[in-house]
C-alpha cells in the first residue's frame, strides 16, 4: 500500500475512551443489586465484560457490558470424558432449587425497581439500563458460570475449562470463555508479545471502522468489536509496533494476503469463522479488510 493515513490521525484514534464512568455504571449495578435480598438466595458475581475491561474502549462506545454471574450453580459439558466418568459425574451431581431463569427474572425485577420502570429493557441478550447523573448505559448479561470438563475422578480431583453460558430471550443457548479472552489480550500486549501496541492498535482499527461506517462504506453491524478485537488477535506479534502508519500498513497487508479461515477467537477455544451465533462470517471479516485498504489508499 501506499499513500496513507497520517501518524497522527492513527494515534488519535488509539487513545482509550471513559474509564471513570464505566466503573461507577459498574458500581451503580452492583448498589442496585446490594439493595435487595438476592444475596440470600444465591451465590454470584458481578463483573465488568468487553471493552471496558479489555481497555480496547473508544470515544464513540457508550454501553458498557457488564456480567451479573449466578455461581449457586453451574452448566457443564462432559463429552470429552470417557463413558464411565461421565456415570461417575452424573452419580455425583443433584438438581438446582435456583436457576438461570430465576436468577433474571430476580435481576430483571431488581434493576426495575431501582432505576424505575422507564430505564430498562428486556433484551434479547441482556437487560439494558439507559444512562443517568454519572453513569453510562449498561448491558447486564445474566449467566450461569459454565465448566468444560477435561478430566474428572471425583469432585474435588477434577480439571475443567470454565466459562459462562446464557440462554436469550429467543431460546438460544450461548457460551462463552471471557476470563480467557481478557487473560488472552493481556498476554499479547505485554512486553515480550506487542509491547504495549496491541490495545491501542484494536482501538485505532476500531475508530478507523466507525469512520468507514460514517461513510457509508460498510454496514454498522458488519463487523461487531468482539469480532474485530479477535481477527487482530490473530496478527503476528512483529506486524505490531514501531509507529501508528507503520501498524497499520504492516497489518492490514498481512490480512489481506494471508489465508483467515482457520482463525481462532480470542479465547483460542474455537473457531472465529462459523455459522453458530458466536462466530462471525468470513466474508463479513474480507469486506472490512478490503475496506481498511481502501481507507489507506483514498485518504
């Protein structure tokens, strides 16, 4: 490629967007739920999820993703275990008094009685809370923690991978790994990895999609952050540094030749390519690339 985007618009775009509002949205959910007597009838945790807490957050991103985590319980895989352990497994577990649909309908009826009826919708994912004085707007997604067995004896002599799993509002059923995902861009940009370039290069990439959305170049939807934030991942560590230009040069020419269909999501657990509802579509992934090459060359 040549021509190109300024240093200085590139680094512009890196920088990261609220921090301070999002952690008191955060602490705002959390009041809400103290205030009620949710802690007596479960066990759970309440985290901050996505951007936020990857520190990949732009200006432009208002919603803030939060976990609301019932840890009373747990939904588990066992297929990858022999037959006889799978029976030893299921000798050993009972049926929940408390489950995921209680555990929402609760925090669906907590968060309405705090914030009034006006500020929450019932989402398909999650149940979204509309900003106010000193707080952003929230998507609390209510799961279950989920655990991908890989060995069990007994349950105190057992190895599993764990991650959180939810059921929408239209019957889906949705895993997903976030402690490895955050765990897994963390390690990246240490210093032995990008030093330091990989989250403000996702969050550079991230704005320079904003602008093609702008300019009616790709569709909003397109290309969610989740999905962006994993095909970076998937970059060579020496395609990152040096300077903004040089990033992003570096970057979307290696996209743009290399083979994408076996990459992997952050969480290197699956695929990133698919049909199921958490994987993205490949040619969705080939349209942004062309477009990021196109944003260099007309600029």
């Amino acid at each position: 490629m040549i021509m190109g985007i300024p240093e200085s618009q590139l680094e512009t775009w890196s920088k990261q967007g609220a921090t301070v509002t999002s952690q008191n949205t955060h602490e705002s959910i959390r009041n809400a739920l103290k205030s009620s007597d949710l802690a007596t009838k479960c066990t759970y945790d309440l985290f901050l999820q996505g951007s936020y807490r990857n520190f990949t957050n732009v200006y432009a991103e208002s919603d803030v993703d939060i976990v609301a985590q019932l840890n009373s319980i747990y939904y588990y895989e066992i297929s990858g275990l022999t037959t006889s352990k799978q029976s030893k497994f299921n000798e050993s577990i009972s049926p929940a008094k408390y489950g995921f649909f209680d555990f929402r309908n609760d925090i669906l009826k907590i968060l309405t009685d705090y914030y009034g009826f006006s500020s929450i919708t019932n989402g398909n994912k999650s149940i979204k809370v509309t900003k106010g004085s000193n707080r952003l707007n929230a998507d609390v997604v209510v799961c279950v923690e989920y655990r991908y067995y890989t060995r069990y004896n007994d349950p105190y002599d057992s190895s599993y991978i764990e991650g959180i799993k939810f059921f929408t509002q239209t019957g889906q059923q949705i895993v997903n790994y976030p402690s490895q995902h955050y765990d897994n861009g963390a390690q990246k940009n240490n210093s032995e990895n990008t030093n330091g370039w990989y989250k403000p290069i996702i969050r550079m990439f991230k704005n320079a999609r904003s602008r093609l959305v702008t300019e009616g170049k790709i569709s909003r939807d397109l290309a969610p952050s989740y999905f962006l934030e994993c095909l970076l991942h998937n970059v060579p560590n020496s395609k990152f540094g040096k300077s903004y230009t040089e990033s992003y040069s570096n970057i979307v020419n290696w996209l743009s030749e290399t083979t994408i269909d076996d990459f992997k999501c952050q969480h290197k657990l699956y695929n990133l390519f698919g049909s199921s509802t958490d994987q993205w579509s490949m040619e969705s992934a080939k349209v942004l690339i062309n477009n990021y090459v196109d944003l260099w060359n007309n600029w």
